[in-house]
C-alpha cells in the first residue's frame, strides 16, 4: 500500500502548489527512488547524506537527518523504557 507522501514543513520543504510523483525503480536486488535536483535542493542534501523517513498521522515526512534530533529521540525512547510503568501510572 502506498502511503501519501509530505515533506517536512519545518524545513519549509513542501509542495502546496503542485504535486510531485516520484517512480520506484530496481537498484540491483532493492528498490530505490530517484528525487529529482530541485526536490535535493529544498530538502538540503545531495548524493551520500542520509535522509529521516517519520510517519505522521497525515502520511509520510521525508526530511534530512539531523543527528542532534536523532540524539534527543534516542534520550527520549531510552527514559520511557527506564520508566515504563510510572508513565503507564501517570498515563491513568
């Protein structure tokens, strides 16, 4: 199944005024997508950089990788497994 696809609007990266389609193709035994230049530019990274793939409620957010945010999810799924059942206890 195919789920929609936004860009990250906290990058102000997004296509309001139109719409972009983007075809999967075969990479050796993967599947790959091609982005086009200008779809590189907006979202800041060019050939090697690592991107962030989110699901959201409103479909998929593709946005660069940023490692201090990268860091701070860690921290954050780190703490919630330390204290699991307090959180289920607050959650009540």
């Amino acid at each position: 199944m195919l789920v929609s696809s936004q860009l990250d609007s906290r990058s102000n990266i997004g296509y309001n005024k139109g719409m972009t389609t983007l075809k999967l193709t075969a990479i050796g035994n993967s599947t790959g997508v091609i982005f086009p230049k200008e779809l590189l530019e907006k979202l800041r990274v060019s050939k090697g950089d690592i991107l962030t793939v989110t699901e959201t409620p409103r479909g998929v957010e593709i946005s660069a990788y940023d490692q201090k945010k990268a860091h701070q999810m860690e921290l954050a799924e780190k703490v919630m497994r330390e204290n699991r059942n307090l959180l289920k206890k607050l959650a009540q």
